[in-house]
C-alpha cells in the first residue's frame, strides 16, 4: 500500500519477518497502519479524511497517508532478551529458567538532553514462558530465537507501536499526545550477539526514527 511509503516503513517493538512461524503469526505492516488516522498527501483533498482501501476515491491525484502530529525523533533501540534469568548472588537456577525482554530507547529531547528509556518484561503469571506483546504489535513470544530471528529482518518493524510505559515518557518529552510509533529502521546500522547456545543474553540493537500518529 501506498501509505508505507510515505510514512517510510515503520515500527517496537516487533514483527519478526525472518521466521516462517512469526510471518504467520504477527500483523503486516499495512494492517498496522489501519490502526492510525489517514489524510490525503496532496491534490485538491490535501490533509482531509481518508482510506487506503477509498484511496483512489478519497484522494484523486494523490494518496492516503498516516496523520502525523510531529517531526520525525531519531532514536537508537536495543532489546536484550534473557532465557536464562541468573540469580546473581545464587547462580543460575535448574530448567526450567525465568525468561526476560528488556528494551532500550536512546533518543535526544527538544531541550537537547540525551534520553535513555528502558523497561524489562516478563510474563508475570508463569516467568518461564517467553514474554508477550499485545496481539497488534506481535501475536508470538518474545525470545531470544525470536530476537536473533529479527536481526535480519529488521525492515518487518512497520507501524509497530511502543509500550504503553516508554509512549508514555516519549508523550511527556515530547508534549505530543498522540501514538508513538517507529517510521524507520536503519537496517544498515543492525548490531547483534547471538547467544541462543549459551546461558548470555541475545541482544540486538539498531538506529530508528519515530513519530507520533493518531489512532482511528
């Protein structure tokens, strides 16, 4: 659709394209953007009301893009996901090990202070299971294979929205008060370390811009 190129391909949070099982499971893209207003780029219905579906209708002469309340905010994003959970003082527990997703936002202020956001996750009901996003962001669990899968896909991060806790600051350091979303990733920029096979953390970390958009 027409709207992912104007918004350039967007997303945190996750849709992991590389794997087959995530493929099946997580929403595109373009079904992500349906979740956010649309206007008409250009032509004689510029900034009015429409749809990517009524795009030819809506918007002759143009296309139907995402409503964006900012200016793009260019930020670095790492997610660290731990399947083997270490008691420090204790040492590693026996199988089966608690799991954890921790994500990272670095991004610089209007007052041009650097701004580092993290949050950790897990699934508080049963540790040992792989923490989970809401359906809309990634329908599968959040692993390190999951993570490491990501690392060459990247480009899949389209119109994903961030944790309500991080939109939140972002809202806050930004005085928007619309969705934070991630327009970009740098795929170029993709630094990762895979450690699937041992009991570290897989991390993966790349350059994103984000906007704040608003939902239907």
């Amino acid at each position: 659709m027409k709207s992912s190129q104007v918004l350039v391909p967007l997303a945190v949070a996750l849709t992991f394209a590389a794997a087959p099982a995530v493929r099946a499971g997580a929403p595109a893209p373009d079904t992500r953007a349906a979740d956010f207003e649309h206007v008409c780029k250009g032509g004689n219905n510029k900034d009015l009301a429409c749809t990517v579906a009524n795009e030819a209708t809506d918007c002759p002469k143009s296309t139907c893009v995402p409503k964006t309340l900012s200016k793009t905010i260019k930020g670095k994003l790492t997610l660290i996901s731990h399947d083997s959970v270490t008691d420090w003082l204790n040492g590693l527990p026996p199988p089966p090990t608690t799991k954890a997703l921790t994500v990272m936002l670095e991004v610089k202020a209007p007052d041009g202070s650097k701004q580092i956001l993290a949050a950790t996750y897990q699934d508080l009901a049963v540790p040992t299971d792989p923490p989970q996003a809401p359906s809309n962001v990634v329908s599968l669990p959040i692993d390190e294979a999951a993570v490491q899968a990501l690392a060459s896909a990247v480009g899949g991060l389209v119109f994903a929205q961030l944790e309500s806790t991080i939109a939140l600051q972002l809202q806050t350091l930004f005085s928007v008060a619309g969705t934070p979303v991630i327009i970009e990733v740098k795929d170029k920029t993709v630094q990762s370390a895979d450690h699937t096979g041992d009991n570290l953390a897989t991390v993966l970390r790349f350059k994103v811009k984000i906007q704040f958009v608003d939902p239907v």
